[in-house]
C-alpha cells in the first residue's frame, strides 16, 4: 500500500507497518499538534505528529539504501532486518510527545515513576521526556507485542526498535553485528543525529505548513550523498561524500534560521509561557499520567477540555481560548540594540505587575565529533591517490563560525499594562543613553 504524503509524494508502506501504524499507539499521534501553538502565527501549520512519523520513516528507508549501498556483504534477510528496524525507530521515534508537542515536557512526572523495562539503569527521580514515554510505549505496553508479532518474519522485535532510539536501552549487542560489522552506531545516527531522518523531515514539513521558505534544502542530493566508514573496531559510523558538503552547510543553517523565525516566533512563545503558568496555576490536575493505557489518552483534545474546564477560574486558560497573548514590550537579541530589560524587569517586580520574562536559547548544533558512537565522517576521493576521511566538524568551518549561542530574550504585560510599562522602558533607555551613549532605537510598542 501506499501512503500520499504532500512532502515525499507516496510512501510505500508493507502490510505489517500498515498493522503497527493502524495501532493506537501511532494513531495517538493523529492528535498530537507537531509545532504547538505555532498555528495561532502560522495557520497553516495545524500538522500532527502522525505526519511527521510517516515521512521520518520513508527518509529512513532512503538514508539506509544510499548510506549502504557500496556494502555489497549485507544481503538478504539481514539486509531486509536491519532496515526495517531502522524505519520502524523512525516512525516511532516521537511516540511519546505530550499534547501540543514540547510545550508540554514539564507535566511529565520523574522518570523513575515511568518503570521502563530493559534499561542499563532504572530512570532517576527528575523529570522525565517525551524520549522516556516513547520507551515505555515501546517496551512496557501493548504496543511491544503488536510490532513483535507484526515482524516476526523479519526477526525484528520492539526491543531492538528502541535500542536504535535510546542508548539507554539494554539490548542483546549481537542483534547490530552482522559480517563481524557493529550497525547500532551508523543506524542511531539516522534516527537521532547531526544527519537524520528526524531533523530532515520536520524541516521540510515544517516550512511547507508554516508557508516560509527557510526550512528548505536539498534533501534528495543530502541523502544520496550518504555513506559509511568502518573503522579498525568494525564500527559503522554514518558518512557523507564531500561533494554534499554545501548541501549539509545548507540543511544545518536552515533549521538554525526554522529556530529564530518560525519557532521561536514572539507570538508562539508566548503562548508557551502562557501555558506553563496555568500549569503552575493547576499543578496536580494537568500531570501526565504514568500508565501508558492512560497515557494514551493524553492528547491535545484532553488538554483542551481541560483549558476549557478552567476557563472562568483562570486567566491564563482563557487567555490561550480566547486567544489574547500578553503584548511584547521589547526584545533584545546579540544581532539587536541591547535593550534594559533587566532593569526594567526588576521595576515591574517591584509594582508587582505581572509579566512574563522569557529567554530563548538557539544553537547552530550539539555535534561533538569527541562522541565516538556517532561521530560524522566526511570522504573525499581525491583523483589519484587513497580515499581520505576527516570528521565532520574539521570537513565545513560553519561549526566555528556560528560556535555561539544565539540568545533572545523578550518581556510581555498584560495589554492593560502596556501603555505604563512602554513609559518606564522609554525612561530606562534614557537613562542607559546618559550613562554610555548608544543609538537605541524604540521600536514599536505592543508588536505581538
């Protein structure tokens, strides 16, 4: 069967996949919104969880064939088992999301109440993520039989889909070694990596429904570039020819332009912050379950009833029904004006006007060529003489061109504020002015 995707065009699908991607633990992901609150800014961007999953699947499946395709000793059935494991960690990789995606990661009770079966260690008491749900679908519900039952033919069980999506998973090493080869390095890279299918796919997805172009790259070229390097181990790690090398500068500059323009959009991040208050505001009523049949049930339909549920009681709840966000005062930003914000931070506290003070954090990357498990490798064929290979990081210099952190920080009041709040940050500016003379630029006030 096939599946028609507005991204890939038609997904092939086999009769097995199509029993796991019917079962409810996928079917959850339906209801599941992939960018929260982006489609108050964006409104074309209402896309599930659901979609994503398809898509990450169906690039998993093209990652496999191009990164191995010079690896003529893997044939047949293990050929056929290795990439089915890798497709089938692709589509369950965000099983676990909270409803409206990351804005819901704080509801989450510690780790340790979860009991994910065959872990290294249990999970520690601190809060757990949307990654430890998805191990407790996989490995502690149903959802373990179906895929175990639905893949028997192929030796394909849920354990070893997991093992692939979290180091954390204990799982038998023979089941990646093939031909005296180690697969679980170059096939996690995949799903989780500098170079997956995960990032791959949401950006695409992502740009097409929010309507802007920056999540636009060249995933055909990206993905036939792929290959592998063995090292003296017998470890596969993930590879990328160097004529792709510009496509990959583009691939990774584009999600870090999708993080600063689209989601960490004012609007959406308010919106966030909004939530994360009325949940301070409820505590106990909102916490995610930790049974994962209950869990089933948390989605973004429950969380809605449960706005609505305290729409009279809550200003928060009713700002996000209604959709009236706090009003930005200002931003600041290392490319900007620096702005007084934490002068005027503490003015408000001092009146007690309430306000909500948020900083995001972008990065170009968390590539660490040090982590060997899943370190990149760049190969250049040189016309004459042996192939050579460096690490991803030594291969483009955008890692050291953009080595910071890209910070912004933002103030929001309640629009009834704005106007008093507006005056003080006028004077502060002022004041900042006299006292080391910069070319502060006031801006529009209220821009939310």
């Amino acid at each position: 069967m096939e599946i028609r995707d507005p991204i890939h065009g038609p997904i092939p699908v086999t009769p097995a996949e199509a029993v796991i991607i019917d079962s409810p633990w996928l079917q959850r992901l339906r209801n599941i919104k992939q960018l929260g609150f982006s489609e108050l800014t964006f409104p074309g961007a209402g896309h599930s969880r659901f979609l994503h999953s398809l898509g990450a699947m169906h690039l998993a499946g093209l990652a496999f064939d191009a990164a191995l395709r010079e690896a003529d000793w893997l044939v047949g059935e293990q050929r056929a088992r290795l990439r089915q494991t890798l497709r089938l960690a692709a589509l369950c990789h965000d099983l676990g999301h909270p409803p409206l995606s990351h804005s819901s990661e704080v509801l989450l009770p510690p780790g340790a109440e979860l009991g994910v079966p065959n872990l290294h260690q249990p999970l520690s008491t601190e809060q757990g993520s949307h990654e430890h749900y998805t191990l407790l679908f996989l490995l502690g519900s149903g959802l373990r039989d179906v895929i175990d039952r639905a893949m028997a033919p192929l030796g394909v069980q849920a354990l070893h889909v997991a093992a692939l999506i979290s180091d954390e998973v204990a799982c038998d090493p023979e089941v990646f070694h093939v031909a005296g080869r180690n697969f679980r390095g170059l096939l996690a890279a995949l799903v989780s990596g500098e170079l997956d299918v995960d990032r791959m796919d949401y950006l695409l997805r992502d740009s097409y429904f929010t309507g802007v172009s920056y999540g636009n790259f060249d995933v055909a070229w990206l993905i036939a570039h792929l290959c592998h390097r063995e090292d003296d181990r017998g470890h596969l790690h993930l590879g990328l020819e160097d004529r792709a090398l510009f496509s990959f500068d583009d691939f990774l500059l584009s999600r870090h332009h999708m993080f600063l323009m689209v989601y960490f959009h004012k609007k959406s991040v308010c919106y966030d912050q909004m939530l994360r208050r009325f949940y301070a505001e409820v505590g106990e009523v909102v916490r995610a379950p930790a049974d994962p049949d209950a869990y089933l049930q948390f989605d973004d339909h429950a969380l809605w009833r449960i706005l609505r549920q305290f729409e009279a009681q809550s200003p928060w709840a009713a700002g996000i029904l209604q959709h009236k966000p706090l009003r930005l005062v200002t931003e600041s930003s290392p490319a900007g004006i620096p702005e007084p914000i934490a002068p005027l931070v503490e003015r408000l506290q001092a009146a007690g006007v309430d306000h909500l003070f948020v900083t995001s954090k972008g990065a170009l990357s968390k590539y660490h060529a040090a982590d060997r498990g899943r370190a990149i490798y760049v190969r250049k064929k040189p016309p004459f003489g042996p192939v050579k290979w460096l690490e991803l990081d030594r291969a483009t210099r955008l890692f050291e061109r953009y080595a910071d952190h890209t910070l912004l920080t933002r103030l929001y009041v309640h629009p009834g504020n704005l106007e008093q709040v507006g005056a003080w940050l006028v004077q502060l500016r002022a004041e900042a002015a006299t006292e080391a003379p910069l070319p502060f630029a006031s801006g529009p006030l209220g821009d939310a």
